[in-house]
C-alpha cells in the first residue's frame, strides 16, 4: 500500500519527524518513479500488517495497525500534503514554459512501454515513449512542411491504434489543437464538429472515409489524409510522416495555450464546443493519482473511447501524465472480448462506463478469472447492482466517478489510500482534491445544507484545478455553466451530499421529477429497480398529469429470460414501493429493446419523456 509522496527518503524522514519516530526502520522507498522529471516517489510502508486483499476495506485510513494509527499524522497536515501536491502539478503544467509533448512523452525513458495496443485481430503491439517520440517528432515536421502551424483545428476519425497515438502527440508536438471524433458518429455531426472548430486536416482509417464524401463543399479548407489508405486525391499519413526530418524542438505554449477542442454529449441538447488549455492536464493527472489511484507498475485500462473527454482526459492522457503502462482495444466492445483483454493482458487498474459493467455481469465471469486491484466506473451514475457482483467477479469493488467535458472528474470514491474510504451505495463519493464542491440553490446560488438538494456546484474562488472559461461560439450558453458574478461552476446536475462530505447524484436538472409537491430524482428509483433480477437497464422519466402535475413511468429493457407481462409491471411497481417510497412508483412501466443514449452511452431521458409524450413507446 502506498501512503504518501516525498521527494526523497531523507526529505521524508527530515519533514514528518513525528511520523518517522515509529516508522523508522519499516519504510522502503518504492522502485517505482510516479513523475521521472519532477523526482516524485511513492513510499510504500513495508512490514508486517500492511497487506491489503482486493475486497478489504482501509476504513479511510492510510495505516491500519494500532501502532501506525496512533503516529499517523493528524488530517490537517495530510491535507496540506495533499494541497500542496496540487500546486506542485499545477506548476508544471502552468508553468509558461510547458509543453505537452515534454511532459507527456519525451520526459519517459525511451525503452518504458507507453501503450499495449490490443488490435482486432493478431498479436498485442508495445509502443515505447522511445517510438512514440521518434515518429511523433518526424510526423510533426512533415505537418509543418503541409504548412500547418501552431494553433490550427486538427482532427481524427481513426480507431484506437499505434498510428492514432503518434498522430495525436504529433498534433500537440506542433502546437496544433486536437479535435476528437467518435468513430460510430454519422456525417452530420462528423461535419458539425469540423465545421465549427474551423479544422484544417482530418486524418481518417479507410473505414471511416466515406463519412467525409460530401464535404469538399461545405468545408473546402478542409484537407484528408488517410491513415491506412493511399485514395486519390488524399493526402497519406504514412508519406507525410516519411517527409518529416527527425530532430526539431516540440512547440512550447505554456499553461494557458489550447491543447484539445471538444464537443459535450449533447444528453440534452446541441453538442458545445470545449477549449482545453495545456494547464487543465494538472486535473486530470490529479484524477489519476487520486481518482484513479494510478501506481507507476499498474497496468491500466480505460475502455471508454478517446473519441470523447472521459476516454481521452482519463485515459490517454491521465496514463501519460504519470508514465504508467495503458493498454487500448481496436476493436468494438464485446463481453467475451473484454473478459479476454483484461486476462490476457494482466490489467490490474481497469475504468469504464456502467453499461460495460452491467454487460459484463450478463455476460458472466466465472470467479478467480479476473483479479483487479482499482475498478472505477464513470460516465452514467453507477447503480448498487453492479457491486453486488462485482466483488467475486472482479476482485474488488467498482467506485463511482463523477465529471463533466467541462472539468473532468469532480467527485469520486478515490483509490489512493489516503482518500479511500468504505464504499456506500449510491454515493459518488468526495471532491477531488483541487475543488470545492457543494450544493447550492438553483435560484439564489446560496449554500445549501446536507440533506437538501439542489445543484452540484464548484465554488471556483476554492478550485484551482478549474480551467473552462466558456463555450466555443456559444458565449450565450455559458451562463448554463459559470455564475454571473464568476464565483460558481454550475454542472446543471441535481444532487445532495451527506454529513460526511460525501454526494449523491439525483439527476440532471431537466431531468428532476417534481410530483405533487415531492422532488424525486430519476437516478435514486432506478437503483431500486436495477437490483430486480429482470432488469438489465431502466429510465425513469415523468410524463404531465392533469392531477399531479407529473408522473413516473419507467422504461425497462428485460434481462434475457423475462418476458413482459402485467405481473412484472406489478412487481417493480411494488419494489419502487417497498424499497423507496410509496409516493415515487411508476404509475405506469414500459417495455423495450434498448434505451436511447448519445454515442458516449449516456441515457437520453429527453427523447423517452418525447416518446412517451407522443405515445411513441407502448406500455
């Protein structure tokens, strides 16, 4: 277990004497470097006692013998310990000599493996920081010869491969600023996103060209280049990177220059585009040493694509910014492929979305087949289902993580040790260190107390990881997330948080249910249902009634084996009842093949509650 960071042993012993009178004689400073270029280490607490299974609970504590209890430092000084690690990666990613491809690739060493690429089909590929480096600098020159420069749109529509990889440090190697796009996206929104963040080149895989036929017309700076493919007319990738020369200096822009260019979701409505300066990698290298609980000899996973913010701010660049060793899947998701990635490739730190979870649980997985040591899940609310699984099934529990495109991740159950507490169910656990979370009224934006809901909100005048100043082309939108008077972020999302600090999601805030005078969140009724053994996926949603105002109807997809019937309607009605509340049953429980989510498996409840108001969706 790995309790603390320091610079060196003798600085440790030097500034935690106190810690150090009992300690003295059992630490070891881990072999494993967190950050090579900043001298950071983790040191580990060696001895007897310090064991830590899968499924056991450090009950919040960093040491859990009596001995180490009573010289733990008190928690004042391990909060400053934990500030000052924020300011510290703040520093380096604000500082006004940053660069991205420094602090993300060329500070490895050049042999340590960066990514395990795990294709469709044939043998996993070790990139090393060394390759990463040396193609990604040749790559970079030759864009520069196209005369692409620091601070033009680049984007990609290419699966998750070696190719991708040096393409996207090449594009920050330049200076340029990535624009991302989901692979499964259709021509419009593909065009959109083009469109709207003015991208000169789109580098595209042979699969996915036809997508991008009819926009010579509508976007005609806009130049292609195939990844895996020589078409005519199209630039190649492979002849763009061969024209590069190999050395050259990566573009230095500092903490406030533009590193990514993405769009939200669009759970509610139009997709926005987000600006991420260099600087915001400072959050998310905190998720992943907190959030995540990242160790350098962890072999992480995140299954969510790069296409969108949580795959590429927790995945891509959460792994670089602490040097672990990540691995990605070409291929589609699948159950049986997923199990097979996760055996074959011995990850010991595995993130994804609910859905993969749920997936998996339908799937099967047979017990002592998969052994992890961090499972998280983000995306979508995790409902208590899954961890009534998980622990046989995955050798540990999944903790639930909370952010936006706008942030990253806000809330979480932290894997670092000194963070880790029991996990609840239905809770997302505390903020992040860096921001200061809390509940506020929608309409006055005044702090609210526990136990009553409101909106989940940063107060930015205590959140040094923030970093969002505004929507792309869309400043009339931006009072959706900053307060006029600058104080607030505002996630639009419903929630509460308990005596202990700790949050519970409601719902978004055009998803809140409002009853007869009750407010009921969406979120606390499908975990109810979630847990009922014919529920694979459920969405609450309120329709308007002449006497209540609203009411709940759920809308079921059945786990295989069922089949719908009025008994079952009756019986889910009756769970909502027994384990909830009376007054928040569905009055009425429809049935269906899948729900309706955006591309990242978001839930649309806006396109049920449309549905169902138009009678779309039969009972």
């Amino acid at each position: 277990m790995y309790a603390w960071i320091a610079r060196s042993e003798d600085e440790f012993l030097r500034q935690t004497s106190k810690f150090a009178c009992c300690m003295r004689g059992r630490l070891k400073l881990g072999d494993f470097l967190l950050q090579d270029q900043l001298n950071f280490h983790f040191v580990g607490c060696a001895g007897e006692g310090t064991g830590h299974g899968p499924n056991e609970s450090a009950e919040g504590n960093i040491f859990r013998t009596d001995k180490e209890r009573r010289c733990l430092m008190n928690k004042s000084e391990v909060d400053q310990r934990i500030a000052e690690r924020v300011h510290e990666m703040l520093d380096v990613f604000g500082s006004p000599d940053a660069d991205v491809a420094r602090l993300l690739c060329d500070r490895y060493p050049e042999k340590k493996t960066a990514f395990r690429i795990v294709p469709k089909a044939g043998a996993t590929v070790s990139l090393s920081y060394g390759r990463l480096k040396e193609r990604s600098v040749r790559l970079a020159s030759g864009l520069t010869k196209l005369g692409l420069k620091p601070g033009d749109r680049i984007g990609t529509l290419m699966s998750k491969s070696e190719d991708y990889l040096v393409t996207l440090m090449a594009i920050w190697r330049l200076g340029a600023v990535y624009v991302p796009l989901f692979t499964a996206f259709a021509p419009p929104a593909i065009e959109m996103r083009l469109a709207s963040s003015g991208a000169k080149l789109i580098v595209s895989d042979c699969a996915q060209r036809s997508k991008l036929e009819d926009l010579a017309d509508a976007l005609p700076g806009l130049r292609v280049a195939g990844s895996d493919y020589r078409p005519h007319g199209d630039l190649s990738l492979g002849d763009i990177e061969a024209s590069g020369e190999p050395g050259g200096s990566a573009h230095v822009g500092g903490g406030d220059w533009p590193i990514i260019e993405v769009y939200t979701s669009g759970t509610t409505g139009k997709p926005k585009g987000v600006v991420v300066p260099l600087r915001g990698i400072a959050a998310f290298q905190a998720y992943a040493e907190f959030g995540l609980g990242l160790l350098p000899d962890d072999i992480f996973w995140n299954a969510a694509d790069p296409g969108w913010a949580y795959g590429l701010y927790c995945g891509i660049i959460a792994s670089l910014s602490v040097g672990v060793t990540s691995v990605i899947h070409g291929d589609k998701f699948t159950p049986e492929g997923t199990v097979d990635v996760l055996v074959r490739e011995r990850v010991t730190n595995f993130t994804a979305a609910p859905t993969v979870y749920r997936s998996l649980r339908a799937h099967g997985i047979a017990e002592g087949q998969i052994s992890l040591r961090c499972a998280s899940s983000g995306g979508e609310p995790l409902t208590p289902d899954v961890n009534l699984w998980a622990p046989k099934a995955l050798g540990t529990v999944v903790h639930d993580h909370y952010g936006q495109t706008e942030a990253g991740m806000l809330v979480n159950n932290h894997h670092h040790p000194a963070l880790k507490r029991p996990i609840t169910p239905g809770s997302m656990g505390h903020a992040l260190p860096g921001w200061y979370m809390t509940v506020i009224d929608p309409d006055t934006h005044e702090p609210l107390e526990p136990g009553m809901p409101g909106i989940l909100a940063a107060d930015l005048t205590r959140s040094p990881l923030h970093w969002f100043q505004g929507y792309v082309a869309a400043s009339e939108m931006n009072s959706e997330r900053l307060s006029s008077d600058g104080r607030w972020y505002l996630t639009g999302d419903v929630a509460k948080y308990d005596d202990d600090g700790s949050f519970r999601f409601s719902s978004r805030s055009d998803d809140l249910i409002i009853m007869a005078g009750y407010r009921i969140g969406p979120f606390d009724v499908e975990s109810v249902l979630s847990t009922h053994p014919a529920v694979r996926e459920v969405a609450i949603v309120a329709t308007p009634d002449a006497i209540r105002g609203e009411v709940i109807e759920a809308v079921v997809v059945l786990a295989q084996g069922f089949t719908p019937s009025d008994a079952l309607s009756e019986e889910l009605k009756q769970k909502v009842r027994a384990d909830y509340g009376a007054h928040a049953y569905p009055r009425r429980v429809h049935y269906r093949d899948n729900l309706p989510k955006t591309p990242s498996g978001k839930i649309q409840r806006f396109v049920i509650r449309g549905e169902l108001r138009s009678l779309k969706v039969p009972s």
